[in-house]
C-alpha cells in the first residue's frame, strides 16, 4: 500500500486512496478545495465576476457538501454533491486563472471519490501556482500529505486546522474579501437592529472561519443546509442566504428552549418543595411564590409547544409565534413579580427563614430575563420561515451556465 509520506501529485495521492472509504477521499477533497477557496471567492467580487453574474456561491455550496459527505455520505448528501459539482464547474479557457482552478478544485470535491478527489487537490495545487509560484505550491502537498496523515491516525473524528502549520499562504485574501462581503450585526435579536442586508454572507464567514481553525459547526445544521433544494440554490445568494440564517437561527433556538425548560422544571420544584406557611415563615413570600407557580407551568406548556415546533422538519409557524407571545408574556409577569419580591428577599428574615423563597426568585429572575428576549426571537423565526420558504419555493429559475469537469 502507498504511503502518505509520498504524495506528491495526482497520481500518488490516487494511489494512496486506493482501498480507504470514500469518506477519506471526501475529506482530503474538501480540504484541497477549501484551502484555495478564497481566491475564486476574491474573484466574485470584481466587476469581471459581476458582469458574468458570478458570485461565490456555487464554490462555497460544494465546499460544504463535500465537507458534510466526509462525515455523513448518505444517498441524499451525495446527490446533492452531483449537483453542485455541476453549478460549481466554470472553467473556460478564456478565463484560465487562480481563482478558476479554484472553482475546478470546488467542483471535483464534491464528487467525492479517489480519482476525483485526487483531481481536487491538483486543482488546487494549479490555483497555488498560478496565485504564487510553482515552488510555492509544493505546500499543497505537504498539506495533503498531513492531512492523510491525520486521518490515518485519527480518522474523521478529529477536526484539524485547514492549514497544519501556520494561517496558510491566503490570510490576506480572506481579511480583505470578509471585508467587502455584506453582513448583517452578529446577534441583532432587538427592533434598534439595522434591517438585514441583501447577501448576507454571515453564515459563510463564520463557516469559513471555523474550517481554517479546525472547529467544526454542528454538524446536523450543516447537514441541514447542504440539503437546500437545487431550486433554492439556482435562485443565488438573495434566496439561499436568508434560508441558511433562518436554518441557524432554529438550532440556536433548539439549544435555548432546551435550557429554559431545564431551568423552568428546576423552579417548579423548587416552588413546589417549599414548606406552606405559618407563623414564622412570611406569608408575602411563601404565597405568592405559590402564586407564581402557575405562570411557571404556563411557561413550561409555551416552552414544550415551541421546542416541539423549531425540531419539526416544517414547523406550524402559528402555533410557533403564538408560544413565542405566551412565552414573552409570562416573562414580564415573572418579571414584574421578581421586582416586586426583590425588596423582601434581601431582608434579614428572608436570609434566615427563606432560604428556598430566595433560591426560587433567583431561578424565576433567570427564566424572566431569558424570555424576555427568547419570546420576541420565536416569534422573529416563525415570520422568517414563512417569509423565506414562500420565496424559496416560488418559481424556478434558468441554472448558471457550467460544464461539468472529468477527473
């Protein structure tokens, strides 16, 4: 058998693949392409790109198939691939150029196979030549070769930075192109929120960086995404990007709703252990902490509709944004009696005598200021969804013009 340790083209990296999963060669192909995909992308933004109506999208769409068909190659994943492959192939000899063989590398990586992974790596070393120098791009199949390497002793487990030894030959490319790509504010959850831009490119940013540090997104997100329909995708970045933050705001929601019934039990209980009143346990705190136990059911019924409907494939974004008002609601009332409560529980008696009322209104405190911005998000994502799927599934439109390339 082959060793990685002598990769040093096409041919030997073909013949080291020979026998490992496809996975492996999916693995070693998305990362050829990802390394050079910054010069494609810097090409998109020029106004020769923009008069072909070029953008980054189809390189970055089979940079992530082909990512995501590593780690979970199921029969769906893989057409997907075929079909990025397809969008993402513009190479033309009028055109020959880093940034086109950075497209060549985009487009044989999401084939994922041993000949076609080994032709993404060549596609990338081509794009290192013709951005640096010839000797320079030996680098490319140093990099390949740690990366069989690290998937010879680790397998797929364990992510590494995209670049083994340093930030890799193309920093600048990237700082100067996450520059002129539109972004919308990171986590502008409030109505003093600019509105969002066209094409945010948000997700592909983060996505991106996450890839150069070797920290993986999860991975069912990105699953997620790499399933878009083909239409979707045809459409361009105004349709696909908004469907991509809509995806991501819904595991972000999955992860919260999980925490604040977690917390929501945690303050049942609390409430519901305390001992009833009597003569020296202050009826002002134990009742009316009683009292708030209803709203804290109500919370619990609202948090368990809402997390059902962010983990279902097509949410019913009615009953969604009405669990989100529910939610907002009873919020301000468990806020309105945490002030109103805060007076007492700082008093010596409380210190002494109500130990669990004080644990409880700490508990409530959280819950309240978690749905104070967590009721008006759900309800943001419900008006998103419809919004953006009514868009996504609107009439198709003509694909960007391609070839499809031969290893």
């Amino acid at each position: 058998m082959a060793r990685w340790e002598d990769i040093h083209d096409r041919e030997t990296l073909k013949a080291w693949l020979v026998g490992r999963p496809r996975e492996v060669a999916a693995a070693i192909a998305a990362r050829a392409a990802l390394r050079v995909m910054p010069l494609w992308a810097e090409f998109c933004v020029t106004d020769a790109a923009r008069k072909r109506d070029l953008t980054p999208l189809p390189v970055l769409r089979s940079c992530l198939i082909s990512s995501v068909a590593a780690v979970s190659p199921t029969d769906e994943i893989r057409a997907a691939s075929a079909a990025a492959s397809a969008s993402a192939a513009f190479a033309d000899a009028a055109y020959a150029s880093a940034a086109f063989a950075a497209a060549d590398a985009a487009a044989y990586a999401a084939a994922a196979d041993a000949s076609y992974a080994a032709a993404a790596a060549d596609a990338s070393y081509a794009a290192y030549a013709d951005a640096a120098s010839y000797a320079a791009a030996n680098a490319v199949w140093t990099a390949v070769q740690n990366d069989c390497a690290a998937l010879r002793d680790t397998g797929l487990s364990a992510p590494v930075p995209l670049w083994h030894e340093g930030q890799g030959p193309f920093q600048s490319e990237w700082i100067t192109l996450k520059r002129s790509l539109p972004r919308s504010p990171a986590g502008a959850r409030d109505e003093t929120a600019r509105a969002p831009v066209a094409e945010d490119w948000t997700f592909w940013i983060k996505w991106y960086d996450a890839a150069l540090e070797g920290r993986p997104l999860n991975p069912a997100m990105l699953e997620e995404i790499a399933l878009i329909p083909e239409s979707a995708w045809k459409k361009g970045p105004a349709v696909v990007n908004p469907l991509i933050a809509v995806i991501e705001e819904k595991y972000r929601l999955r992860e919260e709703l999980a925490a604040l019934e977690v917390k929501t039990a945690e303050a049942i209980g609390e409430i519901e252990a305390l001992p009833p009143r009597s003569h020296n346990r202050p009826p002002e705190l134990v009742d009316e902490a009683h009292d708030a136990l209803s709203n804290l059911k109500e919370m619990q019924s609202a948090v368990k509709t809402a997390r059902e409907e962010v983990e279902a494939p097509a949410p019913d974004t009615k009953r969604l944004a009405k669990a989100g008002k529910v939610i907002a609601r009873v919020g301000l009332a468990l806020l309105k009696y945490c002030g109103e409560k805060a007076d007492i529980v700082v008093t010596e008696a409380a210190k002494k005598i109500g130990a669990g009322i004080g644990i409880a209104a700490v508990s409530i405190a959280i819950i309240a200021a978690t749905s104070g911005t967590l009721g008006p998000a759900i309800q943001d994502f419900a008006a998103k969804w419809s919004a953006t799927h009514t868009s996504a599934a609107g009439p198709p439109v003509a694909p960007q013009p391609g070839t499809t390339l031969a290893p």
